[in-house]
C-alpha cells in the first residue's frame, strides 16, 4: 500500500498516535477545543515535516494544520519508538512510514466492522456514514 502524500501523524499527551489520509481529514476530526486545551503535543508528514497544528479561532472554531519548514525526522523516530513501548506492547516496533501504513490498514479493517460502524457513530453523534 502506498502511503498518500498528505499523511499526518497527530501525537497526543499518552504518546498515542492518530494517522490521517490527508490534512482535511486530520482537521475534520480532531476538535479545536482539544488543540487549544493542549491535547496534541506534535503533529509531522511521514517524511519528517513539522506540521502545526492551530485553533485560531480558539476551542469553539476550525481546527488548521500546515507545513512549518522545519524537518525534525529524529523527534518522529522517537515518538514512534514511544507509541511502540506505550501502546503496542509485545510487537515489533516499526518505522514511522511503517507505523503509518500499520494504522491505517488496522483502522480501514475496524471501519468495515460492526464495532468500528458503531464507534464512528458516536463519533458523529448518532450520523451514520455517509
């Protein structure tokens, strides 16, 4: 599987990992009021890219993500290795690349699923798919 060019891998405060298709995607589930609040300690592209994520219009608003020009691939590596120790205990830690293509696969075979149908629900409030 190719990764998109747009792939973001969202950290938050328990060193977990949130990896979105693209940056619409990103911005359209993660909620402004947990970026003003702090939730997410960092956000990169699979290359490494710095990528910041906002709430210019504080917790009630939109939520924007765009390059910096820094690249820090290091910080990433050792964020991976962390979500690695933290959340995937047991496994084989992976690359961040690899990292990436794992969780997306995982979360495409829990979307096909009753559990991930209903999980995203009440992500939704109540909305089924579209």
């Amino acid at each position: 599987m190719d990764l998109p060019s747009e792939i973001v891998l969202l950290f938050d405060r328990d060193a977990d990992l949130l990896v979105f298709e693209s940056f619409a995607r990103a911005t359209g589930w993660v909620e402004a009021i947990d970026v003003d609040e702090g939730e997410y300690t960092a956000a990169y592209s699979a290359d490494g890219a710095v990528l910041a994520l906002t709430a210019p219009e504080g917790p009630d608003g939109p939520v924007a993500l765009v390059r910096t020009g820094l690249v820090d691939p290091g910080d990433l590596e050792r964020r991976v290795a962390r979500y690695w120790r933290c959340h995937q205990t047991g496994q084989h830690p992976r690359d961040p690349v690899e990292t990436a293509r794992y969780l997306i696969e995982r979360d495409s075979r829990l979307r096909g699923s009753w559990s991930g149908r209903l999980t995203g629900m009440l992500r939704r409030g109540g909305e089924p798919l579209p």
